[in-house]
C-alpha cells in the first residue's frame, strides 16, 4: 500500500468505549474531615484535593469576592514559607500547588510523584492552614480585580453576562453580583477581612480531601491525619485516629455545621428585554434565559441530556439552526450553570449586528421546540454518546479527582446518562422547560415568564481580551468555575483570571 493510498482513505471514528469510575474508600477523620482515596495503578502522578465547602455565595454581602481574593493571596506566602520560599518548596518535591474559590466551595490542591505525597500533603496544609496574607500583596490583587472591572466595561460580552446575572436575580441573592467582588465590595477589601473569612474556611466538619493516583502501598487516612493535625486541633475534644465508616459510594456523611443554601430568588415576574449599546460595534452580544435548577436535582442527568441536544454539542439543534442554516453567528450554546442554589439557564452568542432580531426569534422557536417536542433517537444517541463516554483526561489521576470532587460538593443521585430512556428526556423538558410555560416563539409570555433577552453590541474580534476568565461555562452543564492561584515548576506565579 502506497503513502497515496493510505492519504486516500478518510478515517471514520471509532464506537465509544466505556469508562467506570473505579470504586472508592471515604474514611471520616475524628475531626470530621473526609478522606476520599481512589486507587488508579499505573499512575505515578498522584492527585489531591482538599475542598472546603464555602465559597463566594457564603460571604457577607459586604465583603463581596473576599473568598476569591483569600484564594489568591493564599499562594503568596506561609509562615513557614515567605513568597517565593512557598515556590522553591514546592519545585524541590516536582509538584504543583494551587487554590481556587467557586461560588461553593474553597479548594486547594496538589499534584506530585507518589513516593513525595506525604511531604506534598504537609505543603497542602500549609497552604490551607497558615497563609500570611501580606498587605502589600493584598492590595495589588485587590488593586488588579478593580482593573479588571474596568476593562469589564469595554468588553462586551463581559458585559452582558454581568448584566444577565444581575436581572434575573434578586437583589438579595449573591447569583446576582460577580463571584469576585464589584465596584462597590472590593474598594474595601483588605487584610483583616481576608483572614476574618479564612477563619470561617477552616472547619474540618466540611472539608473533604481527595486523593487519586496509584495509591499502592500507601496508608493515605494516615498521612492525612499527620499532615492536617493542624484541623484536627481546631475541634473540641478531637483525638487522634480514624473512624473507617462503610458506605455505599453514593452517600455522604451529613455535615452538622453545614452553610446554608444562599438564596436563589428570581427577579422576573414578566418577560423583559435589556439592550446595552456599543457604537461602531459589528457584533451583538445575545443572552436569553432565567433562574435555572440546583445541582441536587433527581433529574440531573436527564437535563444534561436535554441541554446538550439544545445547546451543547457541535450538531445541537441551536447551532444547526443559527449557524449551519441560518449564517447568524460562528457558535452558539446553551445550558444551566448549576450551584448549590439554582443557578442560570442561558442561551449564549455572539452575531451579526443585522441579524440580531432574528437570532433571538430562532432561539426563542428551538427552545419552544425542546420544551414541547420529543428527540429523535438520532438526538438522543448523540448526546449519550458525549456525556457517557468520558475523554482520556478526565482518566487520569486529576481527572478522575475532578470527578470525585464534584460528588463531595453539592452532591446528587449517581445514575449514568447512556441508561435514561426517550421517555425521560421528554418528562424532563416539560419538567424544567428551558423557557417559560405558555410563551409563544416570538418571546411574548400569556401568563408569567422568567425569560431575559440581552445584548450588548460587540467590536471587532481583534481587540478581545483573551484570559481564562473570559471563556462563559456551563455549555451543556454546570461548572463551578474558579478564581485562584497557581505554582509550579515554571517558577512562574499566576492565576486563572477574576470571574
């Protein structure tokens, strides 16, 4: 066979195997701290992951986007180890430390050879437990997120998702201002308030560490017990020792000081239009979508279905319908960003400014069409086929730690996509409908509706400011999302950028 013929044939995908996450152990601590460990042979790198389960929608109104600046000043220094001190320790073990805050939890990791886990647990903790917070480097992160909120301005689609949030929620609810702070919040933000919320972070009861790698030969509950001893203390009458509890992987061990569930109340009584001008723009900035549902919700994986066919893979009916058909825009999404609290439901896009009226009809029938019509099984195949088979990243030891974090976060029922039937998927959208009930696929709502259309015109790609922040989430899901800090052996000292 000839380089010719082999260029000649066009290869075909291959079917989709199945991935099984392997089984886990949870070990509950006397101080109430878990121990999720998840043995993956053959992975040298070994994964952990210490989630604390507070985030941006606990914090005092009045410190808004503290927990976010906590999280990257936490990597600015320890008491043991000052600035730099904290980047040359991590570098001698080979291993990368970060933190990040989500508008649920607090999470610090790291990443290092098997055989340096107990000394890389030991860093993690100091991390977590004993960070300085220089004033000086207080401020210029505060001093950079009050940049940020400028160039927020002169972004568009920044813009309008600000704007989207701010609507449709309630004043009272924390959905309703950015998870890092706004002009209002984050002038004030300083030293004391960073260490008075990271006095509240450091309560074991709900804290979890997740551990996954090639595990063997390690005794993890014990070097945890070693390395945290620090929490420990911090409960009254703990004693050294484990508790080796057995459940099934699907239950939780219930939190006796757990935070409460922030407020998600809607702010749409009637269907409202916001438009945001931008001379000279050639684009338009859409968002179209209300108050969402919670991440425990029975039918959570029914819904993923559901917003993939809608919105969130390549061939889903919007992007067939704006962009393959109609010329409206180069991509399209939608899906819900689900929280501990309901979070958003919202279409995303970006078109040609002449076709703004338009594309929001097209969305407006596709998500009237989802709500009252069945998938073909085509649709429904498709989907399943991206949500029940998992990538080779998400394989690997942070990976599969990824995985096993979300489960120890909000937490819901564990049933796999590919075995929903039709018939569920149908209940589902008329259960959760995408768009208010009774309204018509010009947007025009008979009853109540909790729709939002925004838009905001955009300039010309060019000048867009590309960082991580900038990227929307939640396409066919929900993502926690993050702002944080990392180190590693770069020896350069970053974050993932404000939201």
């Amino acid at each position: 066979m000839t380089l010719e013929d082999v260029l000649s044939v066009r290869p075909s995908p291959g079917q989709p195997r199945d991935y099984r996450f392997p089984a886990f152990e949870r070990i509950v601590l006397d101080s109430g701290l878990q121990v999720l460990t998840v043995n993956l042979p053959g992975r040298p790198l070994v994964s952990a992951n210490l989630i604390i389960r507070r985030g941006a929608a606990d914090e005092p109104p009045d410190i808004g986007g503290v927990t976010g600046l906590a999280a990257r000043a936490a990597t600015e220094g320890t008491e043991r180890y000052k600035g730099v001190e904290l980047i040359e320790a991590a570098e001698r073990l080979g291993a990368t430390l970060h933190a990040d805050a989500s508008w649920d939890s607090f999470m610090a990791s790291v990443d290092v050879a098997a055989s340096r886990l107990g000394a890389a647990l030991e860093l993690l903790d100091e991390l977590v437990e004993r960070p300085t917070f220089p004033e000086a480097d207080v401020a210029r992160l505060r001093d950079e997120r009050l940049n940020d909120l400028l160039q927020v301005k002169a972004d568009p689609r920044r813009r309008v998702e600000r704007a989207f949030t701010s609507v449709i929620y309630a004043p009272n609810s924390p959905y309703s201002r950015p998870a890092a702070g706004d002009e209002t919040t984050v002038p004030g933000l300083d030293s004391d308030a960073v260490r008075q919320v990271h006095r509240m972070l450091l309560d074991p009861s709900q804290a979890a560490l997740v551990v996954g790698g090639d595990l063997t030969g390690l005794d993890v509950p014990a070097l945890a017990r070693s390395a945290f001893a620090g929490l420990a203390g911090r409960v009254a009458g703990g004693a050294e020792g484990s508790e080796r509890v057995a459940r099934p992987a699907q239950a939780a061990p219930a939190a006796s000081t757990a935070p409460a569930v922030p407020a998600a109340t809607t702010a749409v009584d009637r269907p409202i239009v916001r438009f945001y001008h931008h001379p000279g723009a050639v684009q338009t900035e859409l968002r179209i979508g209300h108050v969402g549902v919670a991440r425990k919700v029975p039918d959570f994986h029914a819904i993923q279905l559901m917003a993939a066919i809608l919105g969130g893979l390549f061939n889903s009916r919007l992007q067939m319908n704006l962009r393959e058909e109609k010329g409206y825009t180069y991509g399209i999404g939608a899906g819900f960003e689900m929280r501990r609290a309901a979070g958003p439901f919202a279409v995303r896009t970006a078109v040609q400014t002449a076709a703004t009226i338009p594309s929001i009809s097209e969305s407006l029938i596709e998500l009237n069409r989802m709500r009252d019509t069945d998938v073909t099984d085509a649709e429904l195949r498709a989907a399943r086929d991206y949500l029940g088979r998992l990538p080779a990243p998400v394989r690997d030891a942070r990976g599969g730690r990824c995985g096993y974090r979300r489960s120890v976060q909000p937490g819901s029922p564990r049933r796999r996509a590919r075995a929903l039937p039709r018939a569920d998927r149908g209940r589902d959208g008329r259960r959760h409908p995408p768009v208010c009930p009774g309204a018509n696929s010009h947007g025009q709502d008979r009853h109540s509706g909790r729709r939002r259309c925004r838009r905001a015109r955009q300039g010309s790609r060019g000048g867009r400011f590309r960082r991580a922040r900038d990227h929307p989430r939640g396409a066919a899901g929900g993502g926690n999302g993050g702002i944080g800090g990392r180190l590693g052996r770069s020896r350069r000292r970053g974050g993932r950028g404000w939201r």
